[in-house]
C-alpha cells in the first residue's frame, strides 16, 4: 500500500479552506498562467487531492491529474465531482506516464514537495524522464521542493500548517521530524492530526518517508534528461523552491 493511501482522506486536514480552493497557487503562478494560451493542456503529475487540477480547471484550462496513491486519486475524482469539474484522473506514477497516458501536455505541475518521495537518483531520473515524455517539445514542468540541504542544518522537531474546524470538528495538524545522521539516508515526518469536538479529544497518525537530494543534484538530473532552460528561486535561506524547466 502507497503510504499517501490511508493518509488521503484526511489529508484536507493539512490545508486552510482558502489552500483547499487554490487560492495562493493560483496567486503564486498568475503570471505564468496568464501568459500561456486559454486553450494549453495542463497535466498535474503529482495531484494529491485534486486541489490544483480543480483549480486550473475552474479556471477554463483542459487539465489531467494523475498520482500514484490510489487513495489519493479516488479522494481527486470526488472532490472533482463536488466542484462540478470533469477532469479526468488516473493512478500512475511519474515512470509510468508515458505507458499509462497517451496524451501530452503543454505544462506538468508536480506540487508539493513531491519529487522528495523517489527513493534514489535512480528514480529520480527515471520519473522526470517519464514526466519529459508526456510534455510537447518546449513544454514547461514546474516543481517545487523543500530546501533539504537548509532543514538538515535547522533541523525543526515540530512544525504545523495551522488549525482548522470542518463539521464541528477541530484539527491541529503536527509534524514530527526525524533527521537521520547522513544526508541521503530516509526522513521521516510523523503527522499527527490532534482533533478534538465538544465531548472528546482524539488522534490519528500517519508516517511519511522522504529521501532528500540537494538542489544541484534536482537542476543535473534535470538536465540529464534533456530538461533546458531551468530556472530556479532556490537560495540557501529559502524553505521552499520552485523550479521550471522545459523540455528540449
Ligand atoms: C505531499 S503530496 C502533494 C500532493 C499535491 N501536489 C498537493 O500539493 O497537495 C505528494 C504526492 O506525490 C505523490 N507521489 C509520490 N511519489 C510519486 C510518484 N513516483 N509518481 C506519482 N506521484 C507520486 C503522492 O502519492 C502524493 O499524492
């Protein structure tokens, strides 16, 4: 079983109501979003929740989501079916597009510190050679990471998204951090979704892995499966990054 499988339906539990609606991605990418053509072909490859797939598609762009947690792509479709948004879903990791979608696509979103989850190099090259394959010639694949090699050094034990309450219901969600003593070793975050409602106080926990790499490893790999043009906002101080690059 995927570990994003049981975790999917209450993974809404990470976000404020106004991240579900995709309200700071679509701020965080307008400029981008605005200068290619009303009719491109989205693809998010790591959709999760189906939180920016509904977004794009709301905002009148032909979008297709894939992931490779069936939990998390059934979780997707409904909340798509929900939003009255016909976006076609479908379980596939990033090695696997090229078999599993015969389309390809102007941009790939791949969101959400999702590239931390390939196991090695290995993958990583083989994933972005699968997402490469799915893109028109100059298409744009935008990905965002954590800076991995500026959370070895801090080193949080604790971080949260922030509370929030849904049916009565509030939620903290708390991560935990594991650091490993080697950088390239497996990183473990507990997430512990603390609820409480007015008779009780309960828990539940799910265990993510990731396995970092450091930026100029992502921007060779990149490259060395023929991405150009990459771009990237990393700095050393930085939490977050993103990066663009196209395929040559
Ligand atoms: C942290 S979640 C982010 C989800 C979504 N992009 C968001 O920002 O809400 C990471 C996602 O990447 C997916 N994922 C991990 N490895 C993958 C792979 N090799 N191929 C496709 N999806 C993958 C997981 O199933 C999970 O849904």
């Amino acid at each position: 079983m995927n570990q994003y499988d049981q975790f999917s339906a209450d993974y809404h539990w990470l976000y404020s109501d106004g991240v579900l609606a995709g309200k700071p991605f679509l701020k965080q990418f307008e400029r981008l979003l605005k200068s290619i053509p009303s009719d491109s072909k989205i693809l998010d490859c790591s959709c999760g929740i189906g939180v920016h797939a509904i977004a794009l598609a709301e905002q009148g762009f032909s979008v297709y989501g894939t992931d490779c947690s069936v939990g998390m792509v059934a979780q997707a479709k409904q909340r798509s079916i929900e939003a009255k948004k016909d976006i076609p879903f479908a379980v596939s990791a990033w090695n696997e597009l090229p078999t599993k979608i015969d389309q390809v696509f102007d941009v790939a979103f791949c969101l959400g510190n999702s590239v931390g989850h390939c196991a090695d190099k290995q993958e990583m090259i083989s994933s972005f050679k699968g997402i490469r394959s799915v893109l028109k010639k100059n298409g744009l694949l935008i990905l965002d990471s954590r800076n991995w090699e500026r959370l070895q050094q801090v080193k949080p034990r604790f971080s949260t998204t922030g509370s929030r309450i849904r049916n009565g219901i509030r939620c903290i969600p708390l991560y935990v951090w594991t650091f490993p003593d080697r950088f390239e070793d497996e990183h473990l975050i507990e997430v512990a979704l603390l609820f409480e409602n007015e008779k009780a106080v309960w828990e539940r926990h799910y265990n993510i892995t990731y396995h970092p790499f450091r930026h100029s490893e992502l921007c060779d790999i990149l490259s060395s499966v023929g991405f150009v043009n990459i771009r990237s906002a990393f700095t050393e101080e930085k939490d977050l990054y993103t990066v663009t690059a196209q395929a040559g």
